[in-house]
C-alpha cells in the first residue's frame, strides 16, 4: 500500500467521526462526486508566526476532480467547515498553491509524483502560514475547493481537515549520519539537517534565515558540498539532504551554523539563527578507478547482464532488465587493475522515483576491494515496493544503470531435445521446456503439439500447462510406421487454454515463426545409433582398459578453475565424450560414489548434480562433459540414450593433502578399563570435506587435551591409510572415574587446511559462502573412558605378540587368515576380531572368533576381488591374563 492509500483510509475515519459528534456526514472524504476529492498525503511544520511571503506549512494533498486552474480557488476554513478559519488560539493565512503534479498515467520515472505514480490521483503542493497563542499548540482547519454557492462548505465541495503543530526558533539543526565513508572523488550518501526548536519539535526558517554549511579539510584537501547555504525555502518541511565530495583520503568536518559572516556593503549580511551549529564527518578512502563493462557482473536469478561484460548491456548502457521478483540484486566487482585498485572503495548511488530503500526514494551502497582487486555490493529494495515497470537508477565510479523491472513472460517453447527413437508399434515421451525472457523456467503456459508423417494426427493433441519446471510431456504412439520412418512433431505455446493464436513473443504477429519441432524415428527394436564413452580421451569400451589409468584428487577447493588449496594442479576434474549415437537425440548422464556432473560454464560444487539430461550434438563432434569425485574408490559413469545403456569407470584416489583435513573424530578403544591399568588407548580419525580418510597427517598438528586421571602419553606419528591414529593416555596409579580426552584440529606449519571452517567455507580465513556446497568442519572432538574400580590381578597381565599371516587356494577362491600369539596359555581363549579394509579405506569388521588352546585362530573368507589384494588386520581382545594387541596388516591375491 503506498502513502496515498494510507491517508485516504484515515480520512474516512475522520469523517466518521465527525458523524458521531453531530457534524453533518458527508458521502466521501472529499464530496459526494466521486470524481472530486481531496486527500492529505502530508502536513509539514510551521514556524509560529513567520506569516510573511514564503513562510509557512507545507502540505501535500492528493485529488481528484480538481485542474491546475481550479486549484487557485483552494481556501481555509474552520474545522466545522463552515467559518473562519481564524479565532482566539489560531491565526490562518491564506493557501499558495506552490506545485501542481497531474497524474497523467505516464510511466514512471517522467511522472515524478511524490505519494504514487499511476494512482489516480494528482498532487497539490499548498503553503499555509500557521500562528498559534503558544509555540507547540495545534492549529486544527480545513482546507477545500470553493466552486461558488452559499457561503461556507457546499455539500459538493472536496475538503480535507489538516492538524499542524507550530514549531519556535530553530536550536539545533542534527545531521545525519554523523559519520560517514566514501572514496576520493565520489559523492557521499545524503547527509539530512533536521531542524529542531527547544521542545524538540519540528520547526522551519523564516524567510530572513539562512544556514550556512561549511567544512575543514586536511592538509592539500578540498570538499564540496551540493548546497553550502540553506535557504528557508529548502528546508520548509523542517529536514533537507545534501552531499558531500572529498578530493583527497582523510577526515573532513562538515559544520552547519546560523549564518553570521557579514562581509560589509555587497556582502553577507548575517541572518541566523544565532548560535545554531551542529557538525559531521566525511571520511575520503582511496577510489577505485573507473569502471568498464568487463569488470562488473550483475547477479540475480534473472536478469538480462550476462557474467563480467554484461553480454548486451554495458556499463554505459541503460535498461538492464531484472525480473519483479528479484528481492536482491549484487554488483561484483573483478577489477582488471588488481594492484592499482586493491583497498580501494567503490561508492554507488541507487535511487528509484518509485522504489524504496529502507522507506527512502535513495540510497547508497559501497564496498572496499580486497587485495585482489574484488568485491561485491548488494542492493535490497524494501519488500512489496517492486512492481512491473520500475525502476531503478545506479551512478558512480563509472557505472550508469537503469535496472527495468519486468514481469517474466513465455519467450520460446523448445523440445528437449530434437530426436527421438521409437519402437514400431510402441510409444514415445517428448518433454518441451518453456522459458522467459532472461531463459528461465516459465510456469503455467499452455503447450499443444501434432505430429505429421508416418502417423499425421488431424487435431493437435490437448494442450498441456507447464509444471514449475516450464515442462510439459507428450505421449506418441505409433499406429502406421515402418522401419526407418519418421514423424516431425510441431509444439507451439500459448497463453492459456482458450487462446487462438500462439504467443507472439516478438511482436512482430507472424505467429507462425514462433513453435519448435522433433523428429522421432522408427525401429524395430526400439535402439537408436550406437554410441562409445571415453574418459580423459581414452576410450573406455576397450577390452584392455583399466579404470585405474584414469584417476582424479577428490574434487577439493569448489572451484574447478582454480588451483586447489595446496598450490599443487592435481587433476580434479575428467572429461567425458560421447561419439556416435543420434545426433540430437536426449541422453541421461548418470555418476555414483558421491561425483557430481559440471555442465559447460559450470565450475562449481554447488552447480554439479548426480544426473543430467544432455543433448547429442548435431554434427559428428563428441559431446563433452566433466565430472568431479568427491569420495575415493572406483565412480561409475553410465549414459543411456535412444534405447541403450553404456558405462564407464575411473578412479578417486585416496586424500593424502594435509591442507583438505577439515573434520575429526575420536573415540576410546574400549568404553571402560579396570583401575590398576598403565594407559587407555583412543583412536582419532582425520577426513576431509567428503568423509574421506587423509592419509600421513601429522598428528602434532591436532590439539589434545586430557581431563580427569591421567595425561597424554604418545601418540602415533600420521595417520594410517584409514585415517586413524592411535593417542596413548598414561593413567594416574591410583585413577578412578571418567578419562576425557579432547582432540582439536589446527594449521601444520602455518597451513591453511579447512579445520574450523563454517558451512559455504573453503577454510576459517576465507570469505563466508565462498565455497558453497560445503558442510561446516567439524574439528573439535571429545571421547571418554571410564576406569572401574576394584582389585586387580595378582600378577600383572602378559604382554603378548600377535601376528596374522594368510593364504589363498586359487581351487577353492577363498582367503584363509591365520592370527597367533606369542603366549598361548596367557591368552587363551581371547576374543579375535577380523577387519577389513576396502580400496577406499574404509575398515570393517567381518568377523570374530576366540583363540584355541594354543593361541590361534584361523578365519576363512570368499574371495570376491580375484587377483586384487584384500587386506585383513586382526585385533586380539585383552584378557585377565594377558594384555590385548593388534596384528598388523595381511595382504592376500
């Protein structure tokens, strides 16, 4: 609801009102033609008593009925519309008319009224001096339209009540903001004087006043001002705005004082107010140079400028449009003088005749580059203002934008793809996706098709309305082909159901122009053309091909046209190309093991996905797409198209980079340990962004703390291939209770590695949602265990020897491992547990058994990887007799 709407809902209320107190009601707030009206859209202060020319309160009144002419016969009356104005608490002067605005329907920003453009109402800007018995008192009259007739109000009249508050001598002119920043050259956002009188009300100059704006500069500076004298005239409303621009980097006072310079004959002449002054500042920072199109991308969901250069709209250019719904728009800044402009800042002024920000007509938004030369500035108009047709102005360091606000309308319609392969007899979907202007999804059209060839429908199919997506799916069933025969399909949008002619999305009438078509074509087993993959240019469909020969790093900085964080080109990203099948024909891409798909112009995590629906080229050129992997191991890429499914493979390797360690874990060996033993052993496990295991990171690098009874002891030197280390606690001779140990991880060596990073962080120094896709580090953890009291055995437990040999008979494809110990009698009886470890990493245990009476335990396992290597480790659990120990690890083909 704009300003208008707001007052002419309070002046129905009043009248109202006046019903009830016995005033005779009237039809309107303005008369009973509903084509005469006067509303209040604003009441300014009053200076009490400043009746001379130009003084007075300013009001703004919105009308209907009402011609420029006619505006002159505006008159004061008393508030029971029917006498004068004047009485003995209030004087009332006669009306100025000082501005009249006609609503004359034209766009904005060529209709310039204040409270609504394209309302319905035209505006009245009226001065009427106010005097009232004491300074604060309210004068309380009407003002309306007198055409002729009997004396006072005719019922036929529009008339509107008005309060006005007189205000005394100004003594203290506030400015606002007291301080502000902006860079050498640029203009500073509004600074606002408000007038104020010794009751803190609202007040005016009188016609005699003037203030007086000043400034002191550092050394070899100068600023300018827009208005270094204010007149009565600028401020009658009690508040006005000007700007300020520093030549130079540093502080600058900005003082506005009653003026008192009295020059002498032809000079000033000192007219107050006397002792009024009140000052700000301007801080002047270093200025970024002057921009160029290639340096500035505008960001939205849906606007017409293109990533750095604009595409068709350049910086000069005017008319960027920006679809209504856009509640945010960001400016990015990558300057091609990085050096020349790093630590520079970049001032803009936004302004709309329409549009608010934060409740203003204007605002300014800025932004100080980093070392790089980059930064962003966002603009956040207020909510509900926004409407089709707007507009929005941006000025400074050589940016001239006019952002126009249009609603999204049905620009193309296009089926998905442009070949389609059916089986004879069987049936086929087309999907055909409908966009906007600025190629995004439009919901709600209407989409008919019909098919001519082999099977030519007479009527087109029942049109069909776009889902969220703009999509829409057509079944096609075949009834008369053969084999190798085609049909084209014809799609054409419309805007709604019962609309007779297609959408005309240039105008130009020549609706035939405006459809797309698709080819299906017939077979009689339902295939179309066979297609090979290969990956990095190896193709993946021969025989001797080894998933292996292709690997990438687990995709590590969200950014794959950076270098990753370490400083080291590791390959991230493979290539997949797809050579033969139907040209133009759809294809599903599909990868597993966490990868994700990047599109082309697409480099970041958050823009991959697990399956996208491509499009075979139209020549013979293969079609290329890239593909990232986020966990290590083998990742399966499998693309089906015209009937049939082919796949792929290449290898994640294992995370060994010390800088991706973003999260870690830690957890006791066992829960509880009986008081009298020597240490408590707790196993940490360090993973990146993705759960993969780092490999060989320095546990020196993690914080640890021990609380309760007992202290750290050792710890291995890295991690192991599972990401595990093992951290020994000495516990207390006498230790009861809970031993807690918290595990944090740090930087090794002044690295930056992403412990501590927040979610849509690369690592704790960079930007906040520079890395979005990213899920917050976790790298504070804590473990406990828990020593029962009670007597221990008389004799310490044996210190035992374990160790795990294996062996695989190739007639019978199992793996046989065989754990022993040193010490058969100590350790009888104990519990074997058997883990494996995958080609990921990843360890699990598959298995437990007890050791015999000879200490041994033999486990047998189906070989399931042929001539690959499995890997076993076994752990022997401890006893009252003997202390437990872990084998290390088997290798078995």
């Amino acid at each position: 609801m704009n300003s208008s709407g707001i007052k002419r809902g309070l002046a129905v209320s009043a009248i109202s009102a006046l019903a009830v107190a016995g005033i005779p009601a009237l039809a309107s707030p303005a008369s009973a033609d509903v084509n005469d009206v006067i509303n209040v859209a604003f009441e300014g202060p009053a200076r009490n008593g400043s009746t001379g020319a130009g003084n007075g309160a300013i009001i703004v009144l919105e009308t209907k009925g009402i011609t420029e002419l006619e505006a002159q016969n505006l008159t004061v009356v008393d508030n029971d519309l029917e006498g004068s104005a004047n009485d003995a608490t209030q004087t009332i002067g006669a009306v100025t008319v000082l501005d009249y605005r006609e609503d004359d329907g034209t766009p904005a920003p060529a209709e310039t009224n204040e409270f609504g453009n394209n309302d319905g109402f035209d505006e009245i800007v009226i001065q009427v001096p106010v005097t009232t018995t004491d300074v604060g008192d309210t004068a309380e009259f009407a003002v309306y339209l007198e055409e002729g007739g009997t004396a006072g109000v005719d019922a036929t009249e529009p008339r509107a009540q008005l309060s006005i508050q007189t205000g005394g001598v100004p003594t203290t002119a506030e400015i606002s903001p007291n301080s502000q920043t902006t860079a050498a050259g640029q203009q500073s956002a509004p600074y606002t004087v408000t007038l104020r009188d010794a009751g803190g009300r609202l007040t005016q100059l009188t016609g005699a006043e003037n203030l007086d704006v000043t400034d002191s500069a550092p050394a070899a500076g100068t600023v300018t001002v827009t208005n270094d004298e204010i007149t009565a005239g600028e401020i009658l409303r009690g508040t006005t705005t000007f700007r300020a621009t520093g030549n130079t980097e540093g502080a600058y006072t900005i003082t506005v004082a009653g003026d008192t310079d009295t020059d002498g004959a032809g000079g000033d002449v000192a007219d107050g107010p006397a002792n009024l002054s009140s000052s700000a500042q301007l801080i002047v920072a270093k200025a970024v140079g002057t921009l160029t199109d290639d340096e500035v991308d505008i960001v939205t969901a849906a606007d017409g400028w293109t990533g750095f250069g604009g595409g068709d709209y350049g910086v000069n250019s005017q008319d960027v449009p920006v679809r209504v719904d856009q509640t945010s728009i960001r400016i990015d800044i990558r300057s091609n003088t990085p050096a020349a402009d790093a630590n520079g800042t970049i001032v803009l002024t936004v302004a709309s005749p329409n549009v608010t920000f934060g409740g203003q007509g204007s605002t300014t938004v800025s932004t100080t580059l980093d070392a790089n030369g980059r930064g962003s500035l966002t603009i956040t108009p207020d909510a509900g203002t926004v409407q089709e047709g707007d507009v929005v102005n941006i000025d400074g360091g050589g940016l001239d934008l006019q952002l126009d606000f249009q609603r999204g309308t049905v620009s193309e319609v296009n089926a998905e793809a442009e070949t389609y392969v059916s089986k004879i007899d069987g049936t086929v979907d087309i999907t055909v996706v409908t966009t906007d202007q600025f190629g995004l999804p439009a919901a709600g059209a209407f989409v008919e098709a019909q098919r001519t060839g082999a099977n030519t429908d007479a009527q087109p199919q029942a049109r069909k309305a776009t889902d969220a997506n703009g999509r829409a799916t057509f079944t096609f069933t075949d009834v008369n082909a053969t084999n190798g025969s085609t049909d084209t399909v014809t799609f054409r949008a419309f805007r709604d159901q019962f609309a007779a002619n297609p959408i005309d999305p240039d105008g130009d009438s020549n609706f035939a122009e405006h459809f797309d078509t698709a080819t299906i074509r017939y077979t009689t087993d339902g295939q179309g053309s066979d297609f090979n993959l290969s990956l990095d240019n190896v193709n993946t469909g021969s025989p001797t091909y080894d998933p292996t020969t292709v690997s990438v790093v687990p995709f590590s900085d969200t950014n794959t046209s950076n270098t990753p964080a370490n400083g080291v080109n590791d390959d991230e990203v493979v290539e997949l190309a797809i050579a033969g099948g139907d040209n133009g024909a759809p294809a599903t891409v599909t990868v597993d093991n966490g990868a994700l798909i990047l599109r082309n112009g697409e480099t970041r995590l958050s823009e991959g996905a697990a399956s996208e629906r491509i499009v075979l080229p139209e020549s013979n050129a293969p079609q290329s797409i890239r593909i990232v992997g986020t966990k290590s191991g083998l990742t399966t890429v499998t693309v089906t198209s015209g009937g049939r499914t082919k796949t792929a493979q290449f290898t994640v390797t294992a995370q060994t980079d010390p800088t991706q360690a973003r999260n870690v874990t830690v957890s006791a060996q066992d829960d509880e340990v009986a008081q009298g033993e020597q240490q408590a052993t707790f196993i940490a496990v360090v993973t990146d962004a993705f759960g993969n295991p780092l490999r060989g990171y320095p546990v020196g690098a993690l914080n640890i703390q021990v609380s309760g009874p007992g202290a750290f002891q050792d710890s291995d030197a890295t991690t192991n291939p599972a990401g595990e280390a093992r951290i020994n606690v000495r516990l207390d001779d006498d230790a009861e209770g809970p031993v807690t140990i918290r595990v944090q991880g740090l930087n090794p060596g002044g690295n930056t590695n992403q412990f501590g990073a927040a979610e849509n962080q690369l690592d704790p120094t960079a930007a906040a949602g520079s890395a979005q896709g990213l899920s917050a580090s976790s790298n504070v953890t804590e473990a406990t265990v828990n020593v029962i009291p009670g007597e221990g055995p008389d004799t310490p437990p044996a210190t035992i020897v374990a160790t795990a040999t294996g062996s695989n008979r190739a007639s019978d494809g199992y793996d046989r491992i065989r754990v022993s110990v040193d010490k058969p009698e100590a350790a009888a009886d104990a519990a074997v547990e058997l883990y494996k470890v995958n080609a990921q990493g990843k360890v699990r245990r598959v298995k437990t058994k007890s050791l015999n009476s000879n200490g041994r335990a033999t486990f047998v396992r189906k070989d399931l990887n042929g001539k690959k290597s499995s890997k076993y480790f076994a752990k022997v659990r401890p006893t009252d007799t003997s202390k437990g120990d872990r084998t290390k690890a088997v290798f078995i083909k």
